[in-house]
C-alpha cells in the first residue's frame, strides 16, 4: 500500500430478515426473488419458519465480526448484505465516508449459485 492509502474492510453475506415481522420478512423474500413479491402463503410459512427458531442470528453475529475486526485491525469494518440492510452499496459508501481509499472485500458464505453470481 501506498502511504497515502487508508484500509477498510467489507464483510459481505446473504443476510436475512432484520426481524421476525412479516413485513420485514415479506421485503426479504422479495430481494431474494429478484424484486418479485412472495405470496402471502410463502410470506406465512417462511414467518413460522422463522419463528419457531427464533429469529436468525445471521444479521448479529456478522456485526459482531464487524466490530471484532474493527477493534483487531483499527480499521474501518462494513458490513454489506445482499438481501437485507444495509446492503453493500451502503456499507461501500460508509467505508468511503470514513476516508477509506482501498477495500479489502470477504465473501461469508462463499459459494457459488447462478443466481447471487448474476449481481
């Protein structure tokens, strides 16, 4: 790295529902579908889904990594979710808002799926 370079970190993953509501589940399956809204059957099952496990810890335990990372590196650490909030394009911007100039990006759930690839 050049001297003038900041370091920052982009933790990226799936993400999921930001809560066990049926909104915020419903708004979730339509990022996964490509921004076609799930019938109300879908939205049912996947909210008792949800339910009877208790919510998923995706959502904290990627900030938790965030900010372990953080306070390891004394870098700027964004977390950036493909199908919930925030989404990467925000937690790039907040990177770039903290004066980062070069990105080190990790994929969480590195695999692949045509659909993900696609952008």
């Amino acid at each position: 790295m050049r001297g003038e370079d900041r370091p920052g970190v982009l933790l990226m993953t799936y993400g999921s529902p930001a809560s066990l509501e049926r909104k915020d589940i419903r708004a979730y399956l339509a990022r996964v579908r490509g921004g076609r809204e799930p019938d109300a059957e879908l939205v049912d099952e996947f909210t008792r889904r949800y339910r009877v496990i208790g919510g998923s810890p995706l959502n904290e335990i990627t900030r938790a990594q965030a900010a372990a990372l953080a306070d390891s590196l004394g870098w700027p650490v964004e977390v950036g979710m493909r199908f919930s909030e925030p989404s990467i394009v925000e937690a790039l911007r907040a990177l770039v808002g903290a004066g980062v100039t070069t990105v080190a990006a990790i994929i969480l759930s590195p695999q692949y799926s045509p659909l993900l690839m696609s952008g």
